[in-house]
C-alpha cells in the first residue's frame, strides 16, 4: 500500500510537471479540427503558447526563474530549427504571418517544454544530483553535442562517440528525488533515456497533429524513425546540463 501511495504521489507530480508540455499537445489537436478564419494554424499556435506561459506564470505553476530558463530554450531551439529547417531535414508546410525563414516561431516552445518539465522537476521533486563530473568537461560534451546537430549535415555524424563519452563522464552520476520525506535515486544516463524516448513518443503525435513534417511524411504520416532517439537522447542531455549550471549559478549568487 506504501508503494502504491509513493507511485502515485509520484505520477502526480510529473504529471503536474507536463502541464505546458500536455497543454501544446491539446493546442495542436484542437488546431488540427477547429479553423478560425483569417487565423493561419500556426499562427493560432503562437498565440495559444504565449496565453498558457501567461496563465502559468499569474498562477504560481512557473516562476520567473522557470520562465528565463524557458525563455533560453525558446532562442536555442529556434535556432536550431532555423538550421535544419532550411537544410531540409524536416519542413513547416502551412502559410503563417509568424514564420521565419519557414520556421515559425512558435516551433521553439517544442523545445522550452522539456525545459519546462525539467524545471518543474527540479522542483516538485526536490531533485539533487551526486558524483556531478567535471563543470569544464560536462560543458565540452555540452558544446559538441549542439555543434554536432549543426554539423553532422556536411561532417561525419560523431553523436554514438558522443553517447560513448556521455556513458564515461556521467557512469557515476545519480539523481536523488524525495517523495514522502524518503530520499530515492536514479542513474542519470537512464534518465537521459526514458525522457528522450518518450519525446519520441511526442513527436510521433505531433508529426501525427501536423505540428512540422519530415521528408517521408510528405504523402502520409508514418513512425518517425527510431534512430530520432538518439537525437532527442542526446538533446535532453544538453537541455539537463543548461538546466543544472542555471541552477549551480543561482546558488552561486545567494552564497
């Protein structure tokens, strides 16, 4: 019975953790049935993102710490969607007022809410991490990891000596998280894995729900590949190590 009760105070609080994540779902799906005149789909998007940021933040569910992070994430994953966007990696097919260069703009809230779910996290689980690596080398991997999302379109793709070195760095590195006033851990590495698989999982709804399209999605939605995995296994690795140095910086600044 004791299990049951942590498992569900547990589910409670990731579950309050996905709210934005969640919430852009429903703003896509109600977008894929709903029209309104004059109002591209996207464009409607934008505005249904910025509105839930508002409503979160008046109601004390993000503060405005969570917002600066979210706000960061918003400007690098725009960038990256700029990038590979116009390399031709995946498109945005529909018109909108709010695109640039073809990306519209609200693509980069895909990417603050997994900031978001980390930042919610972080908080409602109390979370702390243990055997933390080196901050130059955890920052190097960090760096190479992003630069490798831009260059692996006219390089060798390096991301599995990436993976390799990420295993080395954080083998011993745990996540402690408290539920009833008992403390429990978590390698980090597999939770790198479960967050980035189930991303993938979002992704096939949001391919699914007309959010942006790959090449292969042109005439009908298929499963977008597995290998993707790796790429949002590795970009949950970046967004936890922004996270985390934000963090380190904010209690840097109170000591």
């Amino acid at each position: 019975m004791k299990y049951a009760k942590l498992f569900i105070i547990f589910v409670y609080h990731q579950a309050m953790s996905c709210i934005f994540p969640v919430s852009i779902f429903l703003t896509l799906a109600i977008s894929k049935l709903v029209q309104i005149s004059y109002l591209p789909r996207y464009d409607f998007i934008l505005i249904s993102c910025l509105v839930i940021q508002w409503l979160m933040l008046k109601s004390g569910l993000e503060s405005r710490d969570e917002l600066k992070v979210i706000a960061v994430f918003h400007l690098i994953g725009l960038a990256l969607e700029l990038y590979k966007v116009n390399i031709g990696s995946w498109s945005y097919p529909e018109e909108a007022h709010t695109k640039i260069f073809g990306v519209p703009l609200y693509s980069g809230f895909m990417y603050a809410s997994v900031a978001s779910y980390m930042c919610q996290s972080w908080r409602r689980l109390n979370l702390r991490l243990i055997y933390w690596p080196n901050r130059m080398l955890v920052w190097s991997l960090g760096g190479l990891i992003y630069l490798n999302f831009y260059t692996n379109f006219i390089l060798p793709d390096i991301r599995w000596f990436l993976i390799i070195f990420m295993f080395i760095l954080f083998y011993r590195t745990r996540v402690l998280y408290t539920l009833m006033n008992k403390v429990f851990y978590m390698p980090i590495v597999l939770s790198f894995l479960f967050i980035g698989f189930f991303i993938w999982i979002a992704e096939n709804i949001s391919t699914f729900l007309g959010a942006w399209q790959y090449p292969n999605q042109s005439n009908y939605w298929q499963l977008v590949h597995f290998s993707k995995i790796t790429s949002w296994f590795l970009l949950v690795v970046i967004s936890f190590l922004i996270v985390s140095e934000l963090k380190y910086v904010k209690r840097q600044l109170k000591s």
